[in-house]
C-alpha cells in the first residue's frame, strides 16, 4: 500500500517520537537499528522530513532527530501525504487519471471506501500516540 520510504519514515517518526518522549534527540544510527533500516537510506528521508518540518533536528555532539510538541500533534497522513503524495487517499485505484463518479473505473466504487477507511484511520492516528504500547512492547517497529 505504502512505498518502502513511506514504510521507513512512518517507523522513524513513531521511532523518534518515542524516544524523544522524555526530551532525548536520537541519532541516525540508532533509528536505523530500531527500524531494521539501512543507514544511509533512512537518513535521506529523515532530512527530507526535517526540511517539511515534520521533525526536527539538531547537530553537534548531543544532535539527533527529535519530535517536539507540535511535531506530536502531526498524524500519520501527515507522514504519508510529506512522502508519498496524497493520491493513496484520492487517486484511483488502477491508476486511471480520469476515474471520477461521472466515468468510474471496474473498482470505484469499493475503492473509494477503502481510501476513505485509510484517510480516517491515518489522519487520526498521532504520531505521539504509540508510545505506550511500544514502552511495554505490545507494538514493534521492527520484525522480531
């Protein structure tokens, strides 16, 4: 459903907002090893979020990526609409540009409760809101 950086910067984000729940910045490092992300490519979209100001940053010795208040108060559609765009929750689900309610494609009408389904359920889930169920690891942001 997501693309593979969607994947890994919903993971970071919920990541980071854990960590940086008690005000500790974590580094790429670090997420990269809590997500099962490579480095490098985790480190890309976390600087594409920063600049979005979906996260925030700090450099220097005791830098990292870090959530503030108001990062918190972001959904996970935030994340999905900063990276992926926002056509998993208006597009069509062939692909087809003029796919509307006047000329639907063969799976219109299914799909679009499905989109409205996802747009719901991302839109009010909060990025600081899992930290609870990640503290007593009844949630994984990585295969175990």
């Amino acid at each position: 459903m997501f693309s593979k950086t969607c994947q890994y910067a919903i993971r970071a984000v919920i990541f980071i907002a854990h960590k940086s729940k008690k005000g500790d910045k974590v580094g790429i490092k670090e997420i990269a090893a809590g997500i099962d992300s490579p480095e490098h490519f985790i480190a890309k979209i976390l600087q594409d979020l920063s600049k979005r100001g979906l996260v925030q940053s700090a450099k220097g010795p005791n830098g990292g990526f870090y959530l503030d208040n108001q990062n918190l108060k972001y959904s996970l559609a935030d994340v999905v609409k900063a990276v992926d765009g926002d056509n998993i929750f208006y597009g069509c689900g062939l692909g087809l540009k003029a796919c509307s309610e006047t000329a639907p494609c063969p799976l219109h009408n299914e799909f679009k409760n499905i989109r409205k389904d996802t747009l719901t359920l991302l839109a009010s889930s909060k990025l600081g809101e899992f930290n609870d169920e990640l503290e007593k690891n009844l949630m994984h942001l990585k295969r175990i």
